[in-house]
C-alpha cells in the first residue's frame, strides 16, 4: 500500500541519518529531494525526532505558477 500512495501521490519518502543527510528516498516527488537547497533548516526539527516526537513543518517554494505549499513529516524510527 505504501508503494502504491509513493508512487501515484505528489509525495515523496526519506530516510535520514542524524546529520540530516538524506540516505534513501521514493515517490512521484523525487525530483523535490533534489531542490532541498529550498528546504528550511531541518537541523532543529532533526533533534525533537531524536527525543522521540514526530514533527510537522510547512514552507512554500518556487515562484509565480510553480509556488508550492511543501509540508514536512519527520518521525523517530521507532524499530
């Protein structure tokens, strides 16, 4: 199911180390992972999901027709 909604939804999956770094990523919106230089500085969000919180974060990107509302997700890897 979840490769399913990766692959036919504007949304892509990441997984990160501790700094940050984006080690795996999946879905339609790959190309997004590719402009991070838009993202905002995760470092602060990084370190809630370190103690154990998901964290919920939204910015816009682009300009004119392409402005975009992103929203992200981060949340411990609990395994």
């Amino acid at each position: 199911m979840l490769e399913l909604l990766l692959e036919n939804l504007p949304v892509v999956g990441c997984r990160m180390d501790k700094q940050g770094r984006i080690l795996e990523s999946r879905g339609s919106e790959g190309r997004m992972v590719q402009a991070q230089a838009e993202w905002p500085d995760t470092a602060i969000f990084l370190e809630r999901v370190l103690r154990g919180e998901t964290v919920h974060c939204e910015f816009e990107s682009g300009m004119g027709a392409r402005k975009r509302v992103r929203e992200i997700w981060l949340s411990p890897n609990l395994s």
